[in-house]
C-alpha cells in the first residue's frame, strides 16, 4: 500500500488532529488517537508491472535497451540496425519471443529491459535491499541524511511516500528525479545506494529478474526535480581529489604508468566500502580506471579474485557499466 500523493503526516500532525477529536469530539485519548491514525492510512498508487509498465515506458519517450537474463545486450549499443526501441509494438514482440525487426533474439522471450536514466532527462537513486552482503541501502540513506531532515516525500519510501519509484525483486528502489543541471557522475551515494546518471544504464519498470518483477508505482508526469542538498552532495562525492605529494620523489617527465597496482587498489576499495562485493566491485573498477588500467585488466582481476568481489552474475556487467 503506498501513499497516492507523496505526503505522510507527520506525528505532529496526527497529534494535533488527535488533540481536536479529544475537545470537539469527546472522545478519549486513545480513541481520538485510532481515528487520526485512521484517516493518514496509506492508499493504493498507480501499480504497472511486466510488459504494461514496458510499454508506459516508450510511450512517454524512454528508449529502451533488449538484454538478455544475464544482463547482457542482445547486440551492442552502437550495431546497426540499432538494439535500442521506442516502439511499443517492438518491445511486445521482444516480450513474447518474436525478435526485433532484424531478427535478433527471436525464440527467446526478452523480458529485461535497461535505459539510460539521462537520456530521459532523469537521475536515479538505486537503492539495494536484500542482496548477499546484507546491506540495506535504504537505512543508510537514512543515516546520511537523518530521516527527520528530509522533504516529506522521502521520509518514508520504502511505504510508498515518494511520487514516482520502481521496486525491485529483492525489496529494493529505483526512486527517480528529473535533472537539467549541470553534469554530474555516478557514484556510490552511500553503502548501498547508487546515483545512476550519464551513461550508467539502468533496469527498467516491467523488467523481470529471475521470474520476478521491476513494479513501476506512480506515474512520470509525477517525477519531482533533483532536490539541491542530493545535487550538492553526489558533485561533492564526484569532485576529482589532487594527489598527495610526495616529497623526494623525483619529477619523470615521459609517459606515466598506474600510480599503484590492482593489488593496492583493490585492498583500497574493499575496506572503502567494507567488504561489501558490488559497493567493492564499482569502487575498484572506478579507482583502476583513473589509474589507468584498461577494462580487460580489471574484468581478469576480479575473476581471480572471487575472496574479495564475489562471485555474482551481475559482476561483469557491473565492471563494464563504469568504462562506458
């Protein structure tokens, strides 16, 4: 159940109401309290799930990427004739197993589907929920910020309080916002939270994983703008940081190689976000890409490395997502 307008009273306000029902109503404390309680319970949102949801998606103008189960394209972004839709009948044949215009997928049902939140003119807060290290993204977001502090509609998502979000399969949210701002890089916001922005794709609404749905709630019209403190604070955690100095060390003037090995970097990032694999897997591959170190070195790495970034089926497209 989830609130229709993205407004919860706050306790205050029950209090208040109470306080009223008590004078003018003569009724108790505690039944004047049920009552207030009563009229702020949450009501059904707009729900759009599966190949509904997939198809609000392109009608309101999200080109959308077919990719298999395992997160993979079912060609490359650039191939053409292009993977990417916007046709709603297109995304129907991809859904029921009959292929795209130039045959590509045809005998497999495609019912995974990913778009590129900027190119919508969006951002997005990936929030993890249930996955294997165990961290709630959502209680850390909490944490950052303080709950109390934030606008009202962010105050209680995971009971629906924001406009427009999509859950997850494992109890997760995809909570967007529209942004014409300056650019701004995607990031770890906090343990378990990502910002999906430039060219980090993202799941779409009526996507399956496993059997299991991307749930779409709200509707898009409904996307409030990137509120200042959250653009403040991913510039802030994508801000680039100078180097150290290092006195004594002598200036070499031609090409330079990685600052510091895939050993060192690696050890950086899992203490960095405290063992955490997927939070470990974006934080390394971001820290060797800045140190210079190609994709097919980094994507060896973490497959010989299974102690520190696990073992996922996501981990590749993962790796990959940071060096588009």
């Amino acid at each position: 159940m989830f609130w229709d307008d993205g407004m919860e009273p706050s306790r205050d306000e029950l209090d208040e109401v109470a306080a009223r029902l008590e004078i003018d109503g003569g009724l108790s404390p505690a039944v004047a309290d049920g009552f207030a309680r009563c009229c702020s319970m949450p009501i059904p949102r707009r729900e759009r799930a599966g190949l509904e949801a997939l198809v609000y998606c392109v009608r309101h103008g999200l080109a959308l990427l077919p990719c298999r189960e395992s997160g993979a394209a079912i060609a490359k972004w650039d191939t053409t004739p292009t993977p990417w839709t916007c046709d709603p009948q297109v995304v129907a044949n991809l859904w029921n197993g009959k292929g795209d215009a130039a045959g590509r997928a045809r005998g497999t049902p495609i019912q995974k589907f990913q778009f590129l939140p900027s190119e919508a003119g969006l951002l997005c807060l990936d929030i993890d929920r249930g996955h294997a290290d165990g961290v709630d993204g959502l209680e850390q977001f909490y944490r950052l910020f303080g709950r109390s502090a934030l606008p009202t509609s962010l105050r209680n998502i995971e009971i629906g309080s924001f406009p427009c979000f999509t859950t997850t399969p494992r109890g997760g949210f995809h909570v967007y916002f529209r942004y014409d701002g300056p650019p701004l890089k995607p990031c770890v916001l906090c343990p378990g939270t990502e910002v999906k922005c430039g060219k980090l794709a993202l799941t779409a609404p009526g996507s399956l994983k496993g059997g299991r749905p991307y749930t779409l709630y709200g509707s898009f019209g409904d996307i409030p703008p990137l509120p200042p403190f959250l653009a403040v604070r991913i510039a802030a955690k994508t801000a680039p940081r100078p180097l150290p100095s290092r006195p004594g060390r002598v200036q070499s003037w031609g090409r330079q190689g990685p600052r510091i090995g895939l050993n060192e970097l690696a050890a950086e990032a899992v203490a960095a976000m405290g063992g955490r694999h997927h939070d470990s897997q974006l934080n390394f591959a971001s820290r060797a890409r800045r140190c210079g170190f190609g994709l097919d070195e980094v994507l060896s790495f973490v497959a010989a490395r299974p102690d520190m970034f696990g073992t996922g089926r996501d981990t590749e497209a993962t790796l990959i997502s940071v060096y588009r």
